[in-house]
C-alpha cells in the first residue's frame, strides 16, 4: 500500500514527529531518551547559556575581563562546558568594530554557549559570502552598519570556536542579568545581528 501523503508537503515539525513515532514503534528509539537529548538542548545547552555569559559580561567588569581573556575558563566558571566548547575565543563587539563569525570549512560552532547551529550557518552560500562580502550578506540578514565601522570576519575551527560580545542595548544601566538575559539572541552572539 502506498501513501498518499507527499513528504514534501510536511512541515519539518511533522516529518520530524512523524519519523520519531515510527523509529519508535520499531524499537529503534526510546522516547525517554529521545526527550532526555530534547530537553537537553532546549535547557542546558543552547542560546540561553550564551546570553547568560553575555549579561553577566555586561553587569560584571571583572568577569567580562577574565572571558575577554580566557573564554572558556570564563565560560566554565558559569557550569557551561563540554564537546564543542573546548576552546572558545570570545570577540567583543565595539561601537567601531563588528566581529561576525563563520565556519568556512563545514560547521564548527560553539555548542555549550549556543546550542545546534542554525540551517543557515551551515549554508555553503553563507560560508562563502560572509567573507567576500560581509557588509552585504548582514544587510540582507536585516543588519545595516555605517560604513565607519569595521567589519571582521571570524573562521571558527575544530581547534576554536568563537563567541561574540555584542554592544549592550542603550538604556539598559539599571537592568538586571536576568533582564538583560532576556534580550541576548543566539544571532548577536555570531555576529548577525545586534
């Protein structure tokens, strides 16, 4: 018997269900484990995790200092460690400077602090473009910077992985590190967004 259903036609969200159900009803998957990996990622490691080192950077100049220079023993002071993130740089943003991160040889990126990399991160069109034509590729990414600020391009690797220090919001000096929390994307953090 064939299918009707075009799995084309399916949502990411569906066919990812969908595929979960049938690796589970064949004994190939256990659902706990399954939502234990789920959990996980949503959780303990992901953006979340990345803005939390962001605002305590904003709120604290002597941790901001110590995750300027030694990334990853800044970010482990924080409970944040672990496969992907055994050496992160951290690059910070300045009203004159703009870092932006990519991967120019697969997809290499800084799991503990960020989480799974985007689609579009992995894109080869992205990879490649960003380097070339940094200014544009950030426009069309909705980010305009004036042509007074410096642009530099970051090649994250399998040896180090790079987080950016975005500028803090104006009017943020009386906000909390869980306010600040809040306004922190995993896109500021590459360097696509502010």
């Amino acid at each position: 018997m064939t299918s009707s259903i075009n799995p084309d036609r399916l949502s990411p969200a569906l066919r990812t269900e969908a595929l979960e159900q049938l690796l589970t009803e064949r004994g190939l998957v256990d659902p706990a484990v399954m939502d234990k990996f789920i959990s996980t990622y949503e959780n303990d490691v992901g953006p979340l995790n990345g803005a939390k080192v962001v605002a305590k950077a904003w709120t604290d100049p002597e941790y901001r200092a110590r995750l300027l220079a030694e990334g990853t023993g800044a970010i482990k002071e924080l409970g944040f460690a672990g496969p992907q993130g055994e050496h992160i740089v951290v690059l910070e943003n300045t009203a004159a400077l703009h870092n932006v991160v990519t991967c120019t040889l697969c997809s290499c990126y800084p799991w503990p602090v960020l989480g799974l990399p985007p689609s579009w991160y992995k894109d080869p069109v992205y990879r490649a473009r960003i380097v070339r034509e940094p200014r544009t590729v950030l426009a069309e990414m909705g980010l305009e910077l004036v042509a007074d600020v410096e642009v530099k391009v970051w090649d994250s690797s399998s040896e180090v992985r790079y987080l950016v220090l975005p500028l803090r919001p104006a009017g943020t000096e009386g906000a909390s590190e869980e306010e600040l929390t809040a306004l922190v994307t995993r896109d500021m953090m590459v360097g696509v967004a502010r």
